[in-house]
C-alpha cells in the first residue's frame, strides 16, 4: 500500500511483516524438525526412450505437525542462508545411502542410480569428501549408484577448491549432473573442467517446447554441446508425450516428470517399480 508514502519500508507493512514472522518461525521449526525426524525423501523416477526406469531424485520434504507439508523451495533457500542445509544435507545423503543399500538387494532395483541434490555451501564443507565416502562404506553402497546433482551457483564462490572436490569423489566412481542447466550462470569455461556425466535441461526449457521456439533452439544447442562434450543429458519437468517426442528427436533419451511419475514416498516407489 501506498498509505506511508516516504516511509514505505516501514515496519507496519502487514505483508512484510507477516513474512518475517514466518521466516522466523520457519527458521525455528526448522532448527527442531531434524530431532523431531519431520523429514521424509520422496523419489521421482527417471527413464530412457523405452521408458525403462534408469534411477530417481531425491526430493526432500517436510511434514511439521502444525504448518503442514512445507515445500523445499521454501525451507531450502532459508536453510542454505542459516547454515541448517549442512545437517539437513548429511541426513539426505545418509537416508539416500540407506536406500541405495536396500536397492542393491533385490534384482530388478541393483542397477538403479540415485540423484541427490547437494547445495553449494555443502560441497565447500572441508570435509565432504570425506563425509560422502563414510557414508559409501557404512552402507556398502557401489559409488557409481550415487549422483550428485549441483547447480551453476557452484560456479560463483571457490570454485577451485570445488573442483578439486568434485575430481576426488569421481576418481572413485561417483557422478555428478549438473542440475537447471542454462536457467542460471553458465560459464561454458568451467563446465569443460567439471567431471560431468550429465547436464539437466531446466523445467524452464521444456514446458513451453511445443509451442516456443526459442526453447526448441536452445534444448537443441545444449544437447549438440553435450554430445560434443561426451556428456549425458536428462530432461526435467517432462510432462506430455509432445514434449518428450521433441526431446527425443533431437538426441535426449533421457527423461524426468510428470509424464513418467510424480515425486512419491518411498512406498509407492517400490510398489511402482514391481
Ligand atoms: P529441483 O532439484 O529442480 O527438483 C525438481 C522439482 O521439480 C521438484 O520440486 C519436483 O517435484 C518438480 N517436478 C518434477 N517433475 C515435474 C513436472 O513434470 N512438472 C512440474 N511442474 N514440476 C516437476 P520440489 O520437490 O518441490 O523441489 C524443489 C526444489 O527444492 C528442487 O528443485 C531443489 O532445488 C530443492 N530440493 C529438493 N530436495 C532437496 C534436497 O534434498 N537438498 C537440496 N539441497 N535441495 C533440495
Ligand atoms: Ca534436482
Ligand atoms: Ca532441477
Ligand atoms: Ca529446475
């Protein structure tokens, strides 16, 4: 409202003021749910041309008795600016250990690869190597099942010693995607120094493709330069058949959305996949 004139930026503004009570109570649940075990991880499928299942994404999320189902793209940015996302990453990557561990068990789940998201903040952790290896070995999980999914904004801070992170845990197997790729700060100059097995089209590019195509160009441009570059790419937010035709013509035979599954519990997951 334009009702305090020069002080707009008061602190009477009822929206401001009704977003900073949640941040903060948000921040303080958020501080409880670990304990509390409020956490959950949903798995969303993803699948070749012939629509065979070639692994799934972690998808974190939080059930809090009281403010409901909050999502990820809420708590996630606010656990990355209070540091929480260091905790709340070690639980994902033990409870996607865990899981990985149950899957190599029974045959027609042991070849399935399991993508986690990793922020920025934790893959600059001194020790996260070192953390990610334990786990590997607690679980007697084979790393080459394990992908980490980082985003472009690795890009921005650190980056050598991110790299230098990133050469260790591939040396011994484990895979790395390069998650929304094109919807945030590409540097084609590093991405030829990342060991990457795969660049994610951002939803961003496909939701439009039928009718846009500009997108049409650039999904087509990013898979041209991953070919060229040896590196693997999956499509995210797939939704209908048009859109995965599309991809498919032009070279990307891997796929993530709705059209194959939903994000799901770990249950249906498995009922699914029997
Ligand atoms: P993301 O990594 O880009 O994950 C894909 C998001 O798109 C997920 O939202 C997924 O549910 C949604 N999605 C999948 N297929 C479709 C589709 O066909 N159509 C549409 N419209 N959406 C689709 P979600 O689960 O709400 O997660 C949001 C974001 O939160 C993730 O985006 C990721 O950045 C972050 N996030 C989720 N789990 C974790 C985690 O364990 N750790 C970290 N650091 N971030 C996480
Ligand atoms: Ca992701
Ligand atoms: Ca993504
Ligand atoms: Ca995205």
């Amino acid at each position: 409202s334009k009702k305090g004139g020069r002080n707009q930026l008061s602190f009477f503004d009822p929206s401001m003021q009704q977003s900073v009570i949640k941040r903060a109570t948000l921040d303080a649940e958020l501080h409880r749910a670990l304990e509390r075990q409020e956490f959950r991880l949903h798995y969303q499928i993803q699948v070749d041309a012939w629509r065979q299942p070639i692994g799934a994404e972690a998808l974190i999320r939080w059930y809090h008795p009281e403010l409901g189902t909050v999502s990820p793209a809420e708590f996630i940015p606010l656990a990355e600016e209070t540091g929480l996302i260091l905790p709340i990453g070690q639980w994902v990557l033990k409870t996607a250990c865990q899981q990985l561990q149950a899957w190599q068990d029974k045959p027609h789940t042991r070849n399935l690869v399991l993508a986690v998201n990793i922020s920025a903040k934790q893959i600059r952790q001194k020790n996260f190597s070192t953390m990610v290896l334990a786990l590997l070995e607690k679980y007697q999980v084979t790393p080459h099942l394990l992908k980490l999914e980082i985003t472009e904004s690795v890009l921005l801070d650190d980056v050598e010693d991110t790299i230098k992170t990133m050469l260790s845990l591939n040396s011994i197997g484990i895979r790395f995607s390069m998650d929304d790729f094109g919807a945030g700060y590409s540097s084609l100059q590093y991405l030829k120094r990342l060991p990457l097995e795969q660049l994610k089209i951002d939803r961003s590019f496909v939701q439009d493709l039928e009718n846009n195509s500009s997108d049409r160009t650039i999904v087509r441009t990013i898979i041209t330069m991953a070919q060229s570059l040896n590196i693997d790419v999956i499509a995210e937010g797939v939704e209908n058949e048009a859109q995965r035709e599309l991809l498919q013509n032009k070279g990307c035979i891997h796929y993530q959305g709705y059209l194959f599954g939903k994000p799901v519990d770990i249950e249906q997951f498995n009922r699914f996949l029997e």
